[in-house]
C-alpha cells in the first residue's frame, strides 16, 4: 500500500495500481511505500537481472498474481537490451560503472521506461479503467525519447513530450522528434526543464482543465511516477550481485554509490534499495554547473531563485529536483506537514530551509559535489587515455565528483557510478574532449565509431530519418496545444 508525501495516513493508503495510474497524488504529494520490505539478496547469487526484477516488483506491487509480474519484467526486458545483462558493469580506475545505457534509446531511462508501459497496462486493468490514458512527460533530454519508445503503438495511451527548445543535445532533439508511433506527440517549449515539469504539474492539479479531457485519465511518465522510479531499484541490487561474483567484494561486504543527478531519482533508487537491505554506506550526489542539490546539502537551503545554466551536460539542467520531495519526507520520519510547509515555501518563495537535526542526519549519508563544464572535459579526456574507456558528459560528473569524494574522505569503500548515457547521443562533447577538434554531430558520431569501435543502434543514422514533430510553442501555449492533442 502507498501513502503520499504530503498526507501520511495509512487509512488513506492507495494500491500501487493506483499510483502507478495516477502518478501524483491529488495532494499534490509523490507516492511512496508505507513499509520497504527488507529481501533477502543475500540468496540471489544466481539470479539473473530478470530473475531479480521479478522478486523486487513482487515484494512492491499487490498485483494479482506473480505470474503477471513474470509476464510484465520478461516482456520489458529482452533483446530489446543490446547486453544479456541488462545493466552489465566494468572496473574503470578506482570506480565500477553500471552500464545503464544498453536500452533502445541509450539512457538510463530505458530500464524503467521499458517497463512502465507494461505496469500501466496491468494497472489499468486492474482499476478496470476503460478511458485512455494521456501520459504528459517532461524531459531534460533522455526521458522524452525513452518514454515515446516505450509507450509508442500502445491502444488506449496518449503520450505528449515537453522538452526546453534549444535545451537538449542535437541526438536528443532528433531522437525525438522523428519518433514514429500513432499516439505519440513531441511539444518545444520555450523555456527550460522547470519550466516543463512546472506545467505538467500544474496541469495535474488543474480541475478545470482536467474536465475538457474528461475522456482522458492523465498520467505521468517521470519519475514523480511510483512506477518509473521503482524499476531503478533492481539495478543496484543486480550490480552488488555482479560485484560478488566477480571477487570484488564479498556477500553483506558494504558499497557506495556515486550517481550524476538532476531530478534526484536514479539516486533516490539507489536510497530505496539501502532500504530494502542492500549495504549502501554513502550515497554520493554529483550535480553539473547547476548545484542547487550541492548547495542544499551543504547548508540546508534550497534555493532556485538563481541563474539557470545551459551545459554540455543537458540532462542535468534542473534546478527543481522533484524527487527530493520523496528523500526528505523518508528522512523526516515521513513528517508530511513538515513536506507540506517546505514545498508551498519552494511554490511561493522560491526557497525552503531544513533544520539542523535533519540536515546532520542527512549528511551522514549523502555527500554532494559538482563539476563545471571544464572539468568534465577533462575529465572524459583522462579516463579516456588512462584507461580506454569513454564516459559520456554526465557520467564524468559523476566520475569527477567521485575523485573529490575518495581524495576528501580517504574512503576506498567500492563505488558504482551510474552510467547514464551512451556518448553517442552527446558525440560532440566527448569527441571536442578528447581531441580537441569542433565536429558537427554526424562527424563526431562517425569518429567515435572508430574511437570506441562500436556503435549505438539508438543514435544511429537519425539525421537522415524523417522529421515528424515540429511543435513550437511558448510556455503559456502549453495547455492548448495539448487539449489539441486530445480534442
């Protein structure tokens, strides 16, 4: 059963169908468990990723059987996953990077977004919604394209993309807006990242609205949603698997994690999956030039009313990481008038502050850093000629803050960084790092084909493929031109 970050009665709790239809609560509040289940990993030195997905879905949803849970992770997570094992690792330096990026559009989001199509379904099924469903994404850059592929063609679901004109990497722009599919819309907006995921909120809570699509249930396809954020989970468990039978460390031996954070989701799994009962010691949280979340965690001042930076690292361009919602309420003893209070702060202000208590507890578990956009270069262009191994831009976030963590604290405890992107879909940036050389994105990609003798199929020839979404509109537009989409 689920409560909401913003009202904590358990009488009030809903089935995880429920979340996983609605994404947000009417509250306003993101859903979360009432109880983690603690498993017992420690048995699963033989599983394979699916098997794992399998035990961890089980132990979250009340579906109406296991069979259906075997049928929803077997269909998601096939030949659709360039690698076998989904999320396969390798030792780079002093860290152990999780390929998350194997998926048909090379994000991370991928793993979660192959998946949620199939609990929508499910879920709809068993609420017995007969209406279709319009799920509204907002995206920085990955998440667009991860969930066009994962819900295109699905009867019954509508999925509309808003992502910042200008505010994405050249692949990430095409890979979206030549997505094929008869349910699927792609919107430019003027603005940025918090701006579209302001809107999709907004639209959430807005009644009037919601009456004009009355033939619609609204849904959402980012993390806010219980169910893109739950699949995330399996990876970590998987990986600390994979560390074991690789002799690298041994069962219950204690890891951290490091994870390249915008929207504070992917390390909000990680945190969940420590709940659940994986020894995850620190959870280290690198943000790029935007270090709204360094900042917070240093000071307990959140604070958006500050200067929004394009990067090379696009996906990472937030400056309202929503999932943070979820972290604080965890960490408060899950005190929704406390989450309550900050948010409408965060809504009329700009800014909220945590006390103290709360932020030493919270510091005994997080540690925070950033890297510029200088940095990261360097960054990409070290790992790459010390070791052979090219990190995409947000990786070497990670990478980056990782070193000041290891060089700060003299922990040698293992880490997993969260490998979040192929480079292919941000050619230009690693190319310019490690030659030096100013390429347009076709060349880039064709010389990082022969750098990494490899390729991403995801990326692939997407300048030559037909343009099918050329939507342009002004964040005040956003609402008309998606009651467009569903008159």
């Amino acid at each position: 059963m689920y409560i909401n970050t913003r009202n904590n009665d358990v009488e009030q709790a809903v089935f995880s169908y429920k979340t996983i239809i609605d994404g947000i609560a009417p509250t306003g509040g993101l859903f979360v468990p009432t109880k983690l289940p603690k498993l017992n990993y420690q048995d699963w030195i033989n599983k394979t990723y699916q098997d794992m997905a399998v035990e961890i879905f089980d132990a979250l949803l009340e579906f109406d059987n296991r069979e259906s849970i075997k049928e929803i992770v077997n269909n998601s997570y096939n030949t659709n996953f360039a690698s076998e094992e989904i999320t396969p690792i390798k030792k780079v330096g002093n860290v152990y990077i999780m390929e998350l990026f194997h998926g048909p559009t090379g994000a991370f989001k991928d793993v979660a977004l192959q998946a949620l199509p199939h609990l929508m379904v499910k879920s709809k099924s068993l609420a017995n919604k007969k209406e279709d469903t319009a799920i509204l994404v907002a995206t920085s850059g990955d998440t667009g394209k991860a969930a066009l592929e994962g819900f295109k063609n699905i009867d019954g679901i509508k999925v509309i993309c808003l992502y910042p004109h200008k505010g994405v990497s050249k692949m990430q722009d095409l890979q979206m807006r030549t997505t094929n599919g008869h349910n699927t819309h792609v919107i430019a907006v003027k603005g940025n990242f918090d701006d579209c995921q302001a809107m999709v909120k907004e639209i959430f809570s807005d009644e009037n609205f919601k009456s004009q699509i009355s033939n619609y249930t609204l849904s959402s396809a980012n993390s806010i949603n219980w169910g893109r954020l739950m699949p995330q989970i399996v990876y970590y468990f998987y990986s600390y698997i994979q560390l074991v039978k690789q002799n690298q460390i041994k069962i219950n031996d204690k890891i951290n994690i490091c994870i390249p954070t915008g929207n504070f989701g992917n390390i909000l799994a990680g945190y969940y999956a420590k709940e659940m009962g994986l020894p995850i010691e620190r959870l280290i949280c690198a943000s790029n030039k935007n270090n709204i979340l360094t900042d917070f965690f240093k000071t307990g001042h959140y604070d958006k009313k500050r200067d929004f930076h394009k990067t090379n690292t696009p996906s990472m361009d937030i400056l309202v990481s929503s999932n943070l919602e979820r972290y604080l309420f965890e960490k408060s003893n899950k005190d929704d008038k406390l989450i309550l209070n900050l948010m409408r702060d965060l809504l009329k202000d700009g800014e909220f502050r945590i006390g103290s208590e709360l932020l030493a507890k919270i510091n005994k578990e997080v540690f925070a850093g950033f890297a510029t956009e200088t940095e990261i270069l360097d960054t990409i262009k070290d790992v790459y000629s010390t070791y052979n191994y090219v990190l995409d831009p947000h990786t070497a976030v990670g990478y980056k803050v990782y070193q000041d963590y290891a060089r700060q604290t003299g922990d040698t405890t293992p880490t997993l960084l969260g490998g979040t992107a192929t480079p292919f879909k941000f050619s230009h940036t690693v190319i310019k790092a490690i030659t030096g050389e100013n390429m347009d994105e076709e060349k880039a990609i064709k010389q990082l084909e022969v750098l990494m003798n490899d390729y991403h199929e995801g990326v692939k020839d997407l300048e030559k493929k037909l343009i099918l979404h050329n939507t342009t509109c002004e964040i005040n537009e956003i609402k008309s031109e998606i009651l467009k989409i569903l008159s």
